[in-house]
C-alpha cells in the first residue's frame, strides 16, 4: 500500500503560502514611492551592489519520480508525476524571493526569501527563510491516499520546516560553493513543545557548459539535530502500536550528489533533466516508519520563461 | 505500478519535446536580403539561443542563395577577410557551417570580380536570461 505523493504536496504548498504574503508585502512596501529603477549592467569594472529591481517568472511543467525514505510513500498514477511549478525570482534593494530551478519542483515549496547583507566579488553572505523539510500528514494521506494504515495510522502530523538561516556563498569561475547555518522550526511535538534545532546545509554545483548544454555538477552535504530527525521519524509514546514500536531518532546527515542539465529549446522554452541521489546516515533506517536512506529523483520537463 | 506510468512519460514527453522542436523550426523564419539581380541569399536558423547571456551560441547554420543566372559569388563573414567558400558559374548553392558566436553574425555574399555586395543574411545569438550580476549568481544553483 501506498500514500498519495500528491498530498504531501498540498501540505507543503499550504507552508509557503504566509511566506510569499510576507515576501509581497515586503516588496510592495519597497517598491512604494520609488522611481523606476534603472537596468543596471554588472561588469568587471564597477564594484558588486546590491541587486536593483529585477524579476522573473517561469513555468516549470516536469515530471519527477520522487522516493521518499517514508516507509509506504509511492507515486502511482500519472497525475502524481506531474509537477507543474510557478518559479519566481524578485529582488529589490538587497531584498530577494529566488527559486532554486534545479532542486525545487513544488510550487512555491523552493522559494527562498532573503536579503543580501554582504558581497563582494567572490564572496556574499546572505539572511535566508526557506524551507529545509518537507511535512507529511498520516491521517489525510492514508483516507485520501490509501496510504499504509497498519503502519502508519494515528501519527501525528508532521509540519514543514522553516528554516532561518545565515548562508555564506563562495564564488569561483564556474563553480558555487553555499553553506546555511539555520535554525529550522517544525511543528510541535507529543507534549506540545515546539521543535526547533540546528541545520547545518552546504552544496557545491560546478557548472560545465557543453555547446548550447548547460550542465551542472552537485554535490551537498547536510547535517539534521536530533530533535529534528527525531521529529520527523521519531514515533513517540502516545504513537506506539503492536507493529510500531517506541523510536527516538538521532542527529543525522544527508549527502547528495546529482547532474542537471539544461538545453535551450527557444527564447522561451528550455528542456532540463537531471538525476539526485540522496543517501541519509545508516541510524534513520532503524526508525519503523522509514523503509530506505537512499532516493534517487530524476526530473525530466520544459521550462517556459515569461 | 510504475512501469505503466512510465509508459504515460514515454509518450506524454517525446511528444511535447517534438512539438516544441517543430515550433522552433516553423518559427525560423528565412532572413534574406537581395540586390536588384534577385539574389536569394538565407541563413537558416536565423536565430541560435543560449541559455545566458555571453555565451557562446553553438549550432549548424545552412547558407543558401539561388540566382536566376549563373553567378560567382564567395561568402564571407561580415568583417572578416578571409572568405568561407567561393563559387563560379553557379545559381543555387547551399552549405553548411558550424556556428559559434556570442553575437549576431552577418554572413556576406559578394560578387568575386570586384568584392562588392551583393545579399547579405543574418543569424542572430538571443538569450533566455540576462546576464545580469545576480541572475549570473542565480544560475549557478
């Protein structure tokens, strides 16, 4: 049996939508009683400032395969393939709302709203808010989804995790080198006590252009407190069953590594596939709701640019 | 399970990816420029596009022009002395050339007795993002 891969998105859309209000008010009330601004050209010559008014939207239409660890989590019908995505970047005066269009499919569920506190040529330290977890709701997913009620009937929901983050960036000539510290905020756990606790995330994209191809070489490495893991695939007392016993969760990593590549179809569409394979340390398979500590994703889609 | 959604991928895909190459050819429309010999000179595609801004375009550009006599023509790229091919006595003549430029590129065809022009077709590099200093950065992740 298997939960609907469709639900766990409803969720996470559900998370970002009070951050693209916070994110349009704080661009609206920036744009108010300013002048258009001009284009600004960047070039070796002048110093790296802060980013002007400049926006993009694209449509993102792919289909992912996208596993879980999430013992009984599998995509079916074609329908839970499809992911059409709304990216959108914005940024004004420091201020910016960016998608990640390689790592992020959901709509809205990849954006990051950040401000932009230092940059220099090769270097850039940023405040970030954006998402590090997904959540995912046993309950809707098993009457909606026929999800695996034996196994995961009667847990709690397991909400988003927002993340606050300072994120220095490395700059080389084809290559990005990013590493967050934030505190991630969950949900709450069985005594009511909110969850909260370090992240540590890092990723390093090289990117090697191929004639018309661009295509970007990725390795991540992240590190998850305990009381996050343990948020997520812990099962506390209260959700102690015959076939699910008492399991707290340790701190834990995820390494990554994935290729992307995109190709320009026209000034407007772009065709982008890629492969990702997360592989998360050996401690979370012993949790009972978890069944693997590896996924491989793999995207294939065209991309329209507004 | 998977293996029949797989085969929804293996149609829905290939389909739309055909539809969008198909529009790219429709939509590349011929760029030609005559003189009062009706010299039919095109350069197909006369757009080759790039991901961002200064990069280089890559892409095999077929050159042709028709004359309704016999001609002797060479081709040249605007600005470059040494010419890319000539022809005598010829009126219908096509070839193919590998393109690589950040910038448009006219392509010239001039008549070989006297180096004057007589049609020239042009291939243009565009862009989906511009490189701008942050959209640079936003790229590379």
């Amino acid at each position: 049996m298997s939960f609907k891969k469709n639900n766990i998105r409803r969720l996470q859309n559900q998370g970002f939508s009070w951050l693209l209000a916070i994110s349009l008010l704080i661009f609206s009330a920036l744009s108010y009683g300013q002048e258009s601004s001009d284009s600004y050209e960047n070039d070796a010559n002048k110093p790296v400032i802060k980013d002007d008014f400049q926006w993009q939207i694209i449509l993102d239409l792919s289909l992912i395969y996208d596993p879980t660890i999430i013992a009984g989590i599998e995509q079916e019908e074609l329908s839970e393939y499809l992911l059409p995505g709304l990216l959108v970047d914005i940024s004004y005066k420091g201020f910016y709302l960016q998608s990640n269009q390689r790592r992020s499919h959901v709509l809205l569920g990849g954006t990051e709203l950040g401000y932009q506190l230092f940059i220099e040529d090769n270097w850039q330290l940023d405040l970030i808010l954006k998402a590090y977890m997904q959540g995912y709701d046993s309950e809707s997913l098993i009457e909606y989804g026929g999800g695996d009620a034996e196994l995961l009937a009667g847990l709690k929901e397991r909400e988003i995790t927002i993340g606050a983050a300072i994120r220095y960036s490395q700059y080389f000539e084809d290559a990005l080198f990013r590493i967050d510290f934030a505190y991630g905020s969950s949900g709450e756990d069985e005594n009511e006590h909110h969850v909260g606790g370090l992240i540590i995330d890092s990723f390093y994209s090289y990117l090697l252009p191929y004639k018309n191809w661009d295509i970007y070489l990725g390795v991540g490495l992240t590190y998850f407190s305990q009381d996050i893991i343990n948020y997520y695939i812990g099962v506390s007392p209260d959700e102690v069953l015959a076939t699910r016993p008492e399991y707290d969760a340790e701190a834990g990593f995820r390494a990554q590594a994935e290729i992307y590549a995109q190709y320009p179809v026209s000034e407007s569409w772009s065709f982008h596939t890629g492969i990702t394979h997360s592989y998360f340390s050996n401690n979370v398979k012993e949790s009972p709701l978890v069944d693997t500590n590896q996924t491989t994703q793999v995207t294939l889609g065209v991309m329209y640019v507004f | 399970m998977y293996f029949n959604v797989g085969k929804g991928i293996a149609i829905v895909l290939p389909t739309l990816l055909y539809c969008l190459l198909v529009c790219k050819q429709v939509s590349a429309n011929e760029l030609a420029v005559s003189d009062n010999n009706k010299v039919v000179f095109t350069a197909l595609p006369e757009q080759c596009v790039t991901l961002r801004q200064g990069r280089s375009c890559f892409a095999t550009v077929e050159l042709q022009w028709k004359s309704p006599s016999k001609q002797s023509f060479c081709l040249y790229q605007e600005g470059e002395k040494k010419q890319l091919a000539c022809w005598k006595n010829s009126n219908n003549v096509q070839i193919k050339i590998d393109f690589e430029s950040n910038k448009s590129v006219k392509y010239q065809l001039r008549k070989e007795v006297n180096d004057k022009v007589v049609a020239e077709a042009q291939v243009e590099v565009s862009w989906q993002h511009k490189n701008t200093a942050r959209k640079r950065r936003w790229r590379l992740f």
